[in-house]
C-alpha cells in the first residue's frame, strides 16, 4: 500500500508521464499486432 501511495504522489507532482492511447473494439486485431511486435508505447485501451 506504501508503494502506491509513493506512485500516486510522484504521478500528481508530473514526475511521471502515462503513455495510454485509446482504439476502437473494432481494431482489437491491429492493436493485438501492434502489441505484439512493442509498436505501442504505454497501454492501449479499447473502447466499445
């Protein structure tokens, strides 16, 4: 629990930068590709 609230306030002084890029449900394929061969940095997320 310590360490979350460590990461929590690094994230809310801007020491830590979230990578996150939203894809349809229909792209689910091409991110799973993309994924795979670390084309994508940070998360990917898909949305409905």
């Amino acid at each position: 629990y310590a360490e979350l609230q460590e990461l929590v306030a690094l994230v809310e002084q801007g020491d830590v930068d979230l990578h996150t890029s939203r894809y349809d449900l229909g792209d689910v394929n091409t991110v799973a590709e993309k994924l795979e061969h670390g084309e994508i940095d940070g998360r990917a997320v898909i949305t409905p």
